[in-house]
C-alpha cells in the first residue's frame, strides 16, 4: 500500500491560471492537481488533492488527516499570513507537513514576509512555482522510505 499524502490549497488557488499570472503562473489548478497526482504515483505515493477558499473547511480536511495519511502538503494562501487556526490545527498533525508557495514570499509585500505555518511544517517551499509541488512530493518520497528503511 502507498503512503498517503493530502495536498490542500486554500483561498483563491482555484483561480491559478487567471489570476495574476505574472505571479502564479499559467497551469490551472487542475493542472496543478493532475501533476501532483502524476508524480505521486511516479514516487509510489497515493495522492489527492482539494481547495477551498474557507478556513473552517481546510482546517476540517487536517483534522480528517491525521487518520488517512502520511504526509500533508499545504498552501494555505493568504491565510499562511493571518490564521492562528490552521497552525493550531497543524500542530495536531503527527505526519510531515511541506508548506509551499508558487511565488517567492519573501520577494513580495511586507505581510507576506511571515508564515505562521512556517512554525509547524517540516519544510517550506517557494518561489519555485508547481515545481514545488513536485520537489515536495519527491522529498516526502524519500523521508518515508528513509523512515520504514529504519
């Protein structure tokens, strides 16, 4: 059986391919979901993905986690840089977390220079746009089988 893996992308990421993409890129989100899915099963991991735009909803899809997988990948958004909840509810989670970002956080406005998330993830990834996903993927990859090889 595959490890699992959980990728959640929060508010507004379900306008990737429209939304300022100069910033986030061209691919959709279903571009997006369908390689995260494609390289999963490249590495020997199940793979799903979700997106919401709502705090309680992400936050609900961690807690449901902690039971069904081995790994979570999350951008949170614009919530990475004011939620307290989703930290909280990260903090809960026992498996590996990668936070990701499509841009380069630390390049951008002021506010988005802080993560709250940052404090609970394992890694961070950003800037690299979906190649981060992928590279995340690979690297959840290689820290489970270094764990069952242990």
């Amino acid at each position: 059986m595959s490890p699992a893996v959980l990728v959640i992308n929060g508010p507004n990421l379900n306008l990737l391919g429209l939304r300022e993409p100069a910033v986030y890129g061209r691919e959709t989100l279903a571009d997006l979901d369908a390689a995260c899915i494609a390289e999963g099963e490249a590495v020997g991991l199940a793979v799903s993905c979700r997106q919401s735009n709502h705090e309680g909803e992400l936050i609900d899809w961690i807690h449901g986690a902690r039971e069904t997988t081995d790994a979570l990948l999350i951008n949170a958004g614009a919530y990475s840089h004011t939620s307290q909840a989703i930290p909280d509810a990260l903090r809960a989670y026992a498996g590996m977390i990668v936070e990701l970002h499509l841009s380069n956080i630390y390049a951008r406005e002021p506010f988005r220079h802080h993560s709250h998330i940052s404090a609970t993830a394992t890694a961070v990834i950003c800037g690299l746009g979906s190649a981060g996903y992928r590279l995340a993927l690979r690297a959840v990859a290689e820290r489970l089988a270094s764990l069952r090889n242990a």
